[in-house]
C-alpha cells in the first residue's frame, strides 16, 4: 500500500522531522466556516488532517470536542456531508493526507461497503473508529485495507506487551499513541515516558508513531516531537475556534484565523524539534 499517508510520513522522516497532525470536528461551527478552517491548515502548518465525524455518544471525547460534535450536529452536519467537505477539499490539494476519525454507529447506518467506497471517491486516506477492537477487524478494519485506505488503530499507556501485537495487527499508516490515560484534552503528557513508549512500540512495528490527546502549546509539541514521528493536536484548536463564536454560536470573522493561529505556532514548536534517536 502507498497512500498519501504512507508518501507523507516517508518524506517527512527524509527530511529528519516529525508531522504535525490537526484535528477539527468537521461542520463546527457550520459547513463553510469548517472548509475554510480545512482548506486553511496545510498552508498553516499542517502536514495531515484529521477530521472528526461528529457522533451523538462521542466515548473518547474531552468536553471540547464533544461540544464541537454538538454544534456540528446542530449545524446539520452529516456523514454525506463530511464526505462532501472532503471532495471539497480535494478540488485544490491532492497531497495533503486526510484521516476521518470517529465511531462505527454513522458509518454502519451509512453502510459500511458504500461508505468505503465513497470515502475513497471523496479522496479519505485512512480511518480511526476508536471503538472496534481488533476481534472486530471483519467488520470495518479489513474492507477498508483491501479498499486501499489505511485503517489506523490506537495504543494506550495501558496497552501491554501482549496486546499490543494484537493492537497493531492489520494496522496501516501509522500507530496513534495516546499519550495520557484518559479523555482527549484533559492533561499534559510526560515527554519522556511518551518516548519511551513510542521506542517500545516501534519495537514491534516499522509504522510511524504518531502521539495525541493532551498537547496544546508549542513546547509540549516540540518536546513530543522529539521522540515520535508525529504529534496530534486537537482540542487546542477545538478551543480556538469555540473561543470566537458568539452567543448563538455562530463563527465570526476570526474563527478561521484563530483556529490558524494556534497551528502556526504549534508548527513552529513541531518543526524546531531536536529528534532524540530510538533506544
């Protein structure tokens, strides 16, 4: 497999630098505000995308994102419409990786064969359903490998040596690390044991490392950067966004700005980084 993700990590690692990677919930706070935010951040900063696909019942969430979700929902976003934002933005990037993270309930109503397909149409590289474990590979996990678009699995401080085999079987792209046990958004991660378990978890696989929940300046960014490949931020942005909105919710004129802001500087921290070699 050769995905923009796969093309991405391998030239950023050439370059001896991690990935910044961007989360935003798509259609917060409404469809046109959330593809001017995405049409924004590669220019920003941004070396993947990730966009969330707002769910009623979000388990993973901090309460950033989870009410970025809501004013989603509230705006009338949709599956068919995160799919259309993506064709969208497509339309004037064919580079920039796009993964679609979310929950399985959306993409089961949709139907899983024809979301796949869609997606792929659409331009998605790659998925995060944070809530099918690896028994439920058959369901979701591996159509979408033999679609040709990398499925993307999560590891936790709390995944052991014997899970994590299991974890990273089937696996594309890269690993998400989760850098804190917890919701997205709630505390700090410690840098150093954050690179010690990326170090142990390449010992198992070649995948690029990617590390989120929890990184919201550009110090922490580069002190992550240093010892992954890649470094997720999400309710930072998530947090800009909500900051410019009015009383009924709705965007101003700064939103874009201020959700571009926050990535530039994040990038700076991300691209400043002293790469710490692996153990």
């Amino acid at each position: 497999m050769n995905t923009r993700i796969d093309r991405r990590f391998a030239a950023l690692n050439a370059e001896g630098r991690a990935a910044l990677m961007t989360f935003t919930m798509t259609g917060d706070p409404d469809y046109e505000t959330s593809l001017a935010i995405v049409k924004a951040l590669p220019k920003a900063g941004a070396d993947l995308i990730e966009l969330g696909m707002p769910f009623t019942d979000p388990m993973a969430d901090g309460p950033a994102i989870q009410a970025a979700g809501v004013r989603a929902l509230k705006g009338g976003q949709r599956l068919i419409k995160t799919l259309a934002l993506v064709r969208e933005f497509r339309k004037g990037d064919n580079t920039t990786p796009i993964v679609l993270m979310g929950y399985y309930n959306p993409i089961y109503i949709y139907g899983v064969d024809k979301f796949i397909a869609d997606a792929k149409e659409a331009g998605v590289d790659g998925l995060i359903v944070v809530d099918l474990p690896p028994e439920e590979d058959e369901e979701l996990c591996l159509p979408t490998l033999k679609a040709g678009l990398n499925f993307i699995r999560l590891a936790t401080p709390t995944t052991d040596e014997k899970r994590l085999p299991v974890v990273l079987n089937n696996t594309s792209g890269f690993v998400y690390y989760v850098s804190i046990t917890g919701i997205t958004g709630s505390t700090a991660p410690d840098a150093k044991r954050v690179a010690a378990a990326v170090n142990r978890i390449k010992r198992h696989t070649k995948l690029p490392v990617a590390v989120g929940f929890g990184v919201k300046t550009a110090e922490q960014a580069r002190a992550i950067a240093g010892g992954a490949d890649g470094v997720v931020v999400g309710s930072a942005l998530v947090d800009a966004l909500a900051r410019t909105l009015d009383s009924s919710g709705k965007a101003g004129l700064n939103t874009v700005k201020a959700v571009t802001t926050v990535v530039s500087t994040l990038a700076e921290g991300v691209r400043s980084a002293r790469r710490v070699a692996a153990e």
